[in-house]
C-alpha cells in the first residue's frame, strides 16, 4: 500500500529542484543491454547494486536461517557494488539519504523515510516489533525491492530530467542518470528475479494482463518508456523525456494497485495471513 500510495505523488518530485544523481563514478559508452534497453554509459557498479538486493533476501530467508543481521550488513556496508575509490554503492545509504528526488519524505514527513521503513524490518521494531520471523522477512524482502529500489529509480528519473534542464543532456550527465534509472529498475539478467521489474511479471500473471510471451504489459510499456526517454534525452526534447518518465509511473501505479489487491484478498487465510499481511503493507 505505501508504495502504490507514495507512486502517485512522484511527478510532484520533479518540480524539487536541481538534484544531482547518485553516482561519483567515471563514464563511457560500453554497449550493455538488459532486456531491451542499451546504456549509453557505464552502469556497471549500479546493476551491481541488484545481487546485493539477491544476497540480502537470501540471507533474510527461512532458508538462509532468518540472519537478519548477515542482511543488515549487506544493505548497511554493501557487497557487490564496490567503486573505483574502494567503497561500496549500498542500498542503505540510499535509503538514508536526505534531498532524494523521490517525494517519500515529504509523504511521511520524516527524512530518510525509506531507510527508517528497512531498518523497522532489519531490526524488528516500529511496526514489525513483535512480530515472527516470517513477517520480518517478507518487509526486508518486499521494501528493499519495492520501496529502496523503486525510490532509487525514480529519483535517478528525475534527476535525469533536472540535469537536461540544467542543460546537461550528455552521456555523462542526464543520458547516464537515466541509465541509472534502468539499471536500479532491472540490472542484469542474472539478478532480475531479485528486481522491480520482475513483479511486473509475476502480477501480469495474477492479473492475466501478460503477452503470450509471458511479458507484463506493464513492463513492455515501462521498458518503450524507458528507451523513449533515452532517444529524447539524445535529441534535448524535454516535453518527451518528461512523458516518458510520466509513463513510467503510471505503470509503477498500475503495478502495485495490482500487488496492493492480490495480497490484500488472500489476507484472511487461517495459515498465512500474517504473511501476506505483510506483503500488502511492503507493496
């Protein structure tokens, strides 16, 4: 609920400011493609970011021996992600962070909303004090990839779009923040199991709303999106990176409208309401 809640308010986000991307890394044009979409710059240490997001849920897991502290860790210090300068990209200090161009903050009226909402998973307090094993995971599980990664995506969306008004539209600047964008949104085929891009496919599923590929039309429209901003960026046409990041949240909308009520249906089961009492509050 929280996510398909805050989603509607992201276009407010945009009129924020001037906010810089996330990134401190050098750039070039390595020709990666996840999924449809090809970067213009190299996004290497943030598709990185999506394994940390595997290895915490693994850890988190019942199969993992539920060690919340070994998933602490990797959200809080990072694992895979590492930069040139030594530190590691983490999660965490996304989630922290005051000034994202995501609008979650000004929702909850707290700064680093999304972090607080994590660590309330990672350490059992705040709304999961009290609460089994169970519970605990599927918040860690469901809000690093719901709530950490989507913010992620969509403050690189609007921070692309601040640095072309800024009149930086180069692959060093807004083209590579929009690659961000994509890479914190799916990152590489091997991790896309562990993505937001991957619940678009299993809701499609629930919701019969898949091609006979198997593909979410939430997704297809999100990923023409996606590379219809790009091919605007390159061209400085602002009206049309705007509508394609406009596109991009209707579909987050639409996708977690479709989480929000799959899991709010199912949570009067005798066995496992409280778990997916705690995935609809996580979506």
């Amino acid at each position: 609920m929280k996510s398909m809640l805050m989603t509607l308010l992201m276009c407010c986000a945009a009129l924020a400011g001037c906010l810089d991307s996330d990134d401190d890394e050098t750039t070039e044009d390595t020709s990666v493609t996840d999924n449809g979409y090809t970067y213009v710059s190299d996004v290497e240490n943030h598709r990185a970011l999506m394994q940390d997001l595997c290895d915490i849920k693994d850890a988190a897991s019942s199969s993992g021996g539920y060690d919340f502290a070994t998933a602490k860790s990797i959200y809080a210090d990072g694992k895979n992600a590492q930069k040139d300068s030594g530190d590691y990209r983490t999660l965490g200090g996304f989630a922290s962070a005051t000034g994202k161009n995501h609008d979650y903050d000004s929702y909850y009226g707290a700064d680093g909303s999304i972090g607080a909402h994590i660590m309330a998973a990672m350490d059992g307090t705040g709304d999961f004090e009290g609460t089994s094993d169970t519970v605990r995971y599927q918040g860690i599980a469901k809000l690093t990839v719901n709530m950490g990664m989507v913010g992620y995506t969509i403050h690189e969306l609007n921070a692309a779009i601040a640095k072309a008004e800024a009149g930086n539209w180069g692959t060093d600047d807004a083209q590579h923040a929009w690659d961000e964008g994509w890479a914190f949104f799916h990152g590489p085929e091997a991790n896309y199991g562990c993505s937001p891009a991957k619940v678009m496919e299993k809701r499609a599923a629930d919701f019969g709303t898949a091609d006979a590929d198997g593909n979410a039309a939430t997704f297809i429209a999100t990923r023409n999106a996606m590379n219809d901003g790009l091919t605007a960026l390159q061209n400085e046409d602002m009206q049309g990176v705007t509508d394609a990041r406009d596109e991009v949240l209707k579909n987050l909308v639409i996708v977690y409208s479709q989480a929000v009520l799959k899991y709010t249906s199912k949570m009067d089961s005798n066995d496992t309401a409280e778990k997916y009492q705690a995935e609809g509050y996580a979506f």
